[in-house]
C-alpha cells in the first residue's frame, strides 16, 4: 500500500494573509460568521482533508486596526462544524497553561461524542504576558514550567478519559440498571500542578481519547510532541530544515519506545494559486501591498522583544537582538524570523511583507501543477508527512486548492480519493487507544 500525504485545513476568518479582508471579495466580519466556516468545512470535506484546524489563545491579540479581531472559541464552533459535516477531522486548540484538566478534558470528550469521533486537541502552552493577566497573574510562566505543568495536563487528561471503561454503559430498561458503578473509578491523581479525584462525568467517546495535536518546535515543545502528540503542525521555511525537523523528532519518538510512523509532521504551507506563475505572483504583491506597515512593524517588534522605532522599515534588522534562551515566549518562532531575516538579508518592510502571509509558515505563489510539485517534494524528500494548508485568501483560497490541487495529488497516488473510515484517527491511520484496564503507558503509546 502507498503511503499517502494528511492534509488539514487551517481556517482563519478571510484567510492567513493579514490584509485578505480588504479584498473586495472578503466578508470583514467572517471571524464571527458560523456559516462562514461551515461553509469552508464542506469545501475542504468535499477534498477529503482529514481535519480543520483552529488556532486560539486565551487574550486580544495585537492592534484591532491591523485584521478582524476576535475569535469564537473553537471547541464551541466544532460543535457547530459537526452538525454542518460528516467525515472530516475537528481539532481545536486550547492551552494547558490557563485551564485545568477536568474540564479541557470533558469539553473535548464532548466533542468527540457531538461529532461522532472527529475530534483532536492541539495542545499549546501559550506565550506572551498578556494572556497571563488574564488569569491574575502578573506574567507568563517560565517555559520550563509551562511545559512541566503541559506533560502532567496531559496525564490527567488521558486517566480522565479512561475513567470509564467502555462497557460501563447497560442501558438495560428490563433490570433498571443504566450502568455498572465498577466500571466507573475516580482516578486519584496528586502531582506536582494538579490534584483530581475524577471520575468523568462523561462515558468515553468513540475515539477513546480525542487525537492529540502540538505545534510548538522548541526543544521543550518537541519533547513533549515525542511523548505524546499523534500530529505535529509546524514551520519550516526551506527543505533542509524541515528535514531536520522531521528527522530530529522522529528520532526521539523512537527512542521513547514510540512508533515514529504514529506521529505525523504537517509543515504549514500558504498557497496563492493562479492559472500562471506570474499570475500568482501579482496576486500575492496585491495582497502584500495592502498591508499597513505601521501596524505589522509594532506586532514585529513586540515579538522581537524591542522597540517599534528600532525597526527602520528599510533597514536589516538590528545586529544586537536578544538571544533565543533570553525568551520565555514562543522561542520556536522568534528564532524563524530572525534566521528567516538574516539569511536573506531582508529589509523589516521586507520581513513584513513575508510575515504578512503567514506568521513565519512557508509561502508559495504558483499554478497547481507547481503547488503539487511542491508539496510532494517534500514529501517524498522525507520532510513532512502531509501539510497543514493555510489559504492565504478564504474562501476562495480553499476552493481553488480543493478543486484543482487535491485532484492532481489523487492522480499521483500521494492522496486519498474517498473516506475510508469515520473517525479522525482513521484518518490518521491511528488504533484507538485501549481503555484504563490497561496501564497508561500502554494507553498512550
């Protein structure tokens, strides 16, 4: 049997290039819109992904002037998604730094039941100080401990999910019995962030445990992908680092006594696609020259953890930035903008017109043929197991790439052609995690 590429869908309102909204075409309040992002999971059903994706952070990010500003929160809009879709995959990301494990896990359980076993959990930390005040507390922490107090999340997580053995459920009208009390166990946990009695008040849902998703690229981040992650979403701007990611983290899936092939490594991707490669490319200068410079320049400079005015918009960056272990933010990310930057010698307007289509991602301008082309490079290159497609434009962005691009990968053997199962882990080619008669390890590996 073939090997065959995961593509996931990452929706964001009017798209992922920053000033796709003011497109004629865009609709400015999609961010709010359910039908909106009904409609695009259709579409992407329709070319058979296997999930949509949805960022989250618990806090207003940047300047309201700059793009559409406030996000519904994902595991309320997968509920939505579900009742609008049958087959595709539903993941939503929530942060283990500002929530506790007894409810992250029942909200995600529920999910997995609305939608009949469609659900995963992108498993994210959070940067920044600003979410932090919205917890009462003055600043983020460490990311040592954020990251500490994520794997124990994690662990609380999956006992709560096996806190109900699959039988437990009689239903039987005859006796009066609804359900068997032994079958059912509190599961105790004292550790070191979190003490949870348990059990669920939920029977465990047709996944067992919903898929778990990380994206952060640290080496705190990879550690935890390798321990627990069934897909990683992450950023690579060339193949040879991309390669090396890949290698890197299934080399420590491996010797964690994992399968390396049960994780699955999606780099994102920005796709502008026209007819013709020139075509593509004044589609994507279109969209850069509506970005407002002076909005993207102070969202730069706060992840650079420097002033707005040291960033001269024709100037390189400055030599003198702060080192990667003097960040307690999004490391991963800070260190691909800088390498990103310096190694093409790009000027910050420059900088900014990149970042501008996708945060750091790889973004690439051309007809379907060429996006193929690309994707299946490093496919086959050995650097990603499939991709996390991010339409710089939606929903027009999507259409086309689910239209013309999905078809050619299906010629080419490299993508499914219908659904073969129902859940989210069939799609991932993943078992269902056995049930809490057995150890945790077992569970999760």
């Amino acid at each position: 049997m073939s090997r065959h590429l995961h593509l996931n869908a990452f929706l964001m309102s009017t798209g992922h290039h920053e000033a796709s909204w003011r497109l004629p075409e865009s609709n400015p309040v999609a961010n709010t819109d359910v039908a909106h992002y009904q409609n695009l999971a259709r579409i992407a059903e329709r070319g058979k992904f296997d999930s949509v994706f949805f960022a989250d952070s618990p806090q207003l990010i940047g300047d309201i002037g700059r793009r559409p500003a406030g996000a519904l929160e994902p595991t309320v809009l997968l509920t939505a998604i579900a009742a609008a879709t049958s087959r595709i995959g539903l993941i939503a990301t929530a942060s283990t730094t500002y929530n506790d494990p007894y409810n992250l896990a029942r909200r995600f359980a529920s999910v997995d039941h609305v939608s009949g076993g469609r659900a995963g959990w992108n498993v994210v930390t959070t940067a920044g100080p600003d979410a932090a005040k919205n917890f009462n507390l003055a600043d983020q922490p460490a990311h040592a401990e954020r990251y500490d107090r994520a794997a124990e999340f994690l662990e609380v997580a999956y006992k709560l999910w096996d806190s109900w053995e699959d039988d437990a459920t009689l239903a039987d009208k005859e006796s009066g019995v609804w359900g068997d009390n032994a079958k059912v166990q509190p599961i105790e946990h004292v550790g070191r962030h979190f003490q949870v009695h348990g059990a669920l008040n939920l029977p465990r849902s047709p996944q067992g445990h919903p898929l778990i998703v990380q994206a952060g690229s640290s080496e705190d981040g990879k550690g935890l992908a390798a321990r627990y992650a069934e897909a990683v979403f992450t950023a690579q701007q060339t193949l040879e680092d991309a390669q090396a990611f890949y290698s890197d983290l299934k080399a420590r899936t491996a010797a964690l006594g994992r399968d390396p092939s049960t994780l699955k490594i999606l780099p994102g991707i920005v796709p502008v696609i026209a007819d013709t490669e020139a075509e593509a490319i004044r589609l994507e200068r279109e969209l850069d020259d509506l970005i407002k410079p002076e909005y993207a320049r102070q969202q730069l400079a706060k992840t650079l953890r420097v002033k707005p005015e040291d960033l001269p918009l024709d100037q390189q960056l400055p030599a003198d930035l702060p080192d990667e272990d003097e960040i307690e933010g999004a490391k991963s990310r800070y260190t691909l903008i800088v390498t990103l930057a310096r190694r093409e010698k790009l000027t910050v307007r420059q900088l900014i017109g990149r970042l501008g289509g996708g945060r750091g991602h790889r973004t690439f301008s051309g007809t379907p043929e060429q996006v193929a082309d690309a994707i299946q490079e490093w496919f086959d290159a050995g650097a990603a197991d499939g991709f996390n497609i991010m339409p710089a434009v939606l929903p027009s962005g999507l259409e086309v790439f689910t239209d013309q691009v999905v078809p050619i990968l299906q010629s080419r053997d490299l993508f499914r052609t219908d659904y073969t199962g129902t859940t989210l882990r069939d799609h991932y080619g993943l078992a269902r995690p056995a049930g809490r008669t057995k150890s945790l390890q077992e569970a999760v590996g």
